[in-house]
C-alpha cells in the first residue's frame, strides 16, 4: 500500500485529518519540528522535507501545513503536492494578511489570546456545530505559543510567486481565513470552509484517493 505523508495546519496535529477515509493508502503523518530562531518558512520547509525518507512522496499539506508543502515540491521536483485549504503563493493572500507583514499586530497580542477559542473565531474558521467548535478548542488549548507566533511571522514574510508545475489545490468556496476567490486554478469544494475537512470529509477523500492513485 502506497505511503502518503500529511502535514496538519498551524497549532493542530494529525487529528486534523482523521474525519478523513485514508483507506486506500498508508498514511504517515509529520510532526512538527521546534523552529529556529528567524527560521523562514523556506528553509524550515526544507528541514521538514528531511524528515521524509521516500525520493519521490507524495505530501499533503492542509492550510500552513499546504505553504510548506509547496516549498518541498519547488526545491524536489520528485514531490507530489497535494495542498487543502491553503495557498499556492503570497500572491493568495487576502488583504488582511499582506498588510500583517508591514503591520505586524501578533507581536503585540497578549499570550493568554492565542489560548481563547471565540465566537468570532468560529465564524472566521467556519465552524459549523458542536463537533467543530469543540475540535478549535482542543486546537487552540494544545496550541504551541512560540511556534503560533514563528509561524504567523513566517506566513507574513513569505515571498513566492512560483507555483510547482504537478500540484493539486483543493479550497472551499466558504472559506473565510483564506477566500476562494483569490485560489487559483483550485479544485472548488462547493460552501467548503476553512474546516471543511471535516464536514467535506467523504468529497474531500474521494479526491484524494483519485488524486493520489493516478
């Protein structure tokens, strides 16, 4: 059975995937390294990438997880990238997260925030129900705080406009965090939100699947 590697989004873990049917493959999922100090997004990309021992894997990578995903595959052209709610490019970006990088808002954001799970965080993620806004709680209780806040200054300051010629791009039409609108050349979930993992689990693996074993 084929490996597939999966690499969750920012503050989650593997559980991000499990309302997925992985039964066609063998999934591996990569755990987060401790970044370095002032590690960019590139870099820590390719570090990720050598945690990985196949020469030719096929990655999926869901939200932040997607942006690292498409780093590996612009340094190794051997990768299959397979992204889920994410961007292919800063040029993706909303307008809200291009005027982060000048305007740098997270660094003044008492610690005790990140750790606040809220109704307007609900209505950003989409979260749809009590499954779903329990699954933000649990994110965010488990959240890293060093690494939310290296993360979100590497999203800021990522710079690229090469999209990898073989990647597959799968976003919601719902999606608040990061507008469809602005996805190129994406695979539309129809009112799939940013969590539509979830609740776009049974669309979303028959994808996959499709994509994976062709």
């Amino acid at each position: 059975m084929q490996k597939v590697y999966f690499i969750s989004g920012l503050g989650a873990d593997k559980r991000a995937f499990s309302f997925l049917d992985l039964s066609f493959c063998e999934p591996v999922f990569i755990n987060w390294l401790q970044p370095l100090p002032k590690e960019t997004l590139v870099n820590y990309a390719i570090r990720m990438r050598s945690n990985i021992p196949e020469i030719a894997p096929t990655i999926v990578g869901l939200s932040f997880g997607g942006m690292l995903v498409t780093e590996m595959a612009k340094a190794d052209a051997n990768i299959k990238p397979i992204l889920i709610s994410s961007n292919k490019t800063s040029t993706e970006f909303p307008f809200w997260l291009k005027v982060g990088k000048y305007v740098p808002a997270y660094k003044w954001v008492p610690n005790f925030i990140y750790k606040s799970a809220n109704t307007r965080l609900f209505w950003f993620m989409s979260a749809k129900g009590d499954k779903q806004k329990q699954a933000v709680r649990n994110i965010i209780k488990d959240t890293n705080i060093y690494f939310t806040k290296w993360a979100i200054e590497a999203i800021l300051n990522w710079d690229s406009t090469t999209v990898p010629p073989n990647i597959t791009h799968i976003h919601g039409t719902a999606d608040r965090l990061l507008p469809y609108y602005l996805a190129k050349n994406a695979i539309a979930i129809k009112e799939g939100g940013h969590l539509m993992i979830m609740d776009k689990a049974d669309e979303i693996s028959k994808l996959l699947l499709e994509k994976i074993l062709t």
